[in-house]
C-alpha cells in the first residue's frame, strides 16, 4: 500500500470528491481525518472507511473561520501523533453576475475556498517543514482556467488556488514539500447530481461539450489525488492536472470541417 502508516486530512470530505479521496487514500494505507462541517455526513463516512478496514477519524470545521482550521491541523497531530498529506477541498459555491453580487457573498466565498486553503496551508507547513516531507493538493477546478457565465467568485477563488499552489510549491520544495492541484471538470457529486434532475436539457448540453461525452465520478478524481500525494509523485510539484473528459483541450469553436466527437 503507497500510503502506509501516513496521516492525511481531507477537507470537504463528507460527500462527493472529498468522500471518494478520504475512501481511496484508507484503501492505500494512510489514516484519515475526515473533515467537513457537516458532522453527520463525516461520521458516515468514517464508519464506510472502518467497516472496509481503514483508519479515520471525523473532525467538525468550518474552513471559514481560522481558529477551527488550527484545531483541525491539531486534531491530525493529538490523534494520530504527526501529518503527512493534506488534501485542500472544501468549497461554498455562489452564483451571480460579476456586477451583481453582494460583497458579503464574495467576501464568503474568498474565505472559504481560498483564504482557507491557504490558513491551512499555513498551519500545516508548521508541522510538515520540521519533519522535511509531506504533500499538499488543492482541489482547483477548469473553473480557474477559464471563466463561467454566473460564476465569477467560483472563477476568481480557483484562479487564486491554482497559483497559490504554485506559489507553495516554489517556496517549499528544499523543505521536502510537494504541492500540486487538481483541476476537475464537471464531476457528478450531489450538487451537480441534483443540478441534472431539475433541468436535464442543460445537463445534456454540457456533456455534449466534453469530448468524452459524459461526466466524471468522484472516484476519478481521487485516483489523481491519491497519486499525486504518494511517492510515484516524487518529482512532481507546482502543477496542476486536469481532469475533465478533454473539456479544456478544446477551444470551443464548433466544427468547421465535418470532425467532430461523434465521428
């Protein structure tokens, strides 16, 4: 198992791509604090990790609010006596125009979804830079490489999580600390899966547009965390892997020539 006896925190963990890394980090060794503040889901998931013969522990955070992000690295620490990866994915989304938005929208979405990625960060280089080792992802999204109609907050915190990622990377890499993100693009967790009942028609425009044809599973995604934090990674740090059934890799213009996904 590539993960043995490490310690990992996964944020966001109680559904969806959280569940699915937290379930596939266990299943390659490593202990597992599941964070989330939904405390509820973060014990079910716990007992699935348990009943499959993992190790995990729920911790309630809010990844708003920095005392609790300090008391989450802390918990990693006082239970399983050190921290070795850290998995940065908890999010809030809002929606609305650009010139529309209220600042208390925007100020709660920077705070969750960048400001605390990089609180944990913080927290989390204390312990892993004396130790010399550890690895650090960040859930970005092909939201940050490009712009969305309705989602300029979501746009502005994933381009801010893909160059904080960098940043990290750069400055920590002689400490023996890698920091890479992933960059998902539509993946079928609970709030896209809910999306897709209420209005089918958009959801069968979107999986047109990916050349894949169809959605990603959190599982997916989770199988790019779980290598970029074990040792195959070894040399990889600062970058950022899209995976998005090819979405990115086209401009799209429709078809000029008569080629298309469907050829």
């Amino acid at each position: 198992m590539r993960l043995k006896d490490r310690v990992a925190i996964v944020s966001g963990s109680a559904s969806g791509i959280g569940e699915a890394t937290a379930k596939r980090l266990a299943s390659e060794g490593a202990k597992l604090v599941i964070a989330d503040f939904n405390e509820e889901g973060a014990r079910r998931v716990c007992d699935e990790i348990r009943r499959a013969g993992g190790v995990a522990e729920p911790c309630r955070v809010n990844v708003s609010k920095p005392g609790e992000i300090e008391k989450m690295i802390a918990f990693a620490g006082d239970t399983f006596g050190q921290l070795d990866i850290l998995h940065n994915n908890a999010i809030r989304l809002y929606t609305g125009r650009v010139g529309e938005m209220p600042l208390d929208v925007w100020q709660k979405s920077v705070d969750v979804g960048l400001t605390g990625y990089w609180y944990a960060i913080r927290c989390a280089l204390a312990v892993m830079v004396p130790r010399g080792r550890g690895a650090i992802v960040n859930t970005g999204s092909v939201s940050g490489l490009a712009g969305d109609y309705g989602l300029g907050a979501y746009n502005a915190i994933k381009a801010g999580v893909i160059n904080l990622t960098r940043a990290t990377a750069i400055e920590y890499a002689r400490k023996g600390i890698r920091c890479n993100a992933v960059c998902p693009g539509i993946i079928l967790t609970p709030p896209i899966v809910k999306s897709r009942a209420n209005d089918p028609e958009t959801a069968r425009k979107s999986e047109q547009a990916i050349p894949m044809g169809r959605c990603g599973k959190p599982e997916e995604i989770a199988n790019v965390v779980a290598f970029l934090v074990s040792d195959d990674a070894s040399y990889v740090t600062g970058t950022c892997i899209v995976a998005d059934g090819g979405l990115m890799a086209h401009t799209g213009m429709p078809s000029v020539t008569g080629v298309d996904a469907d050829w």
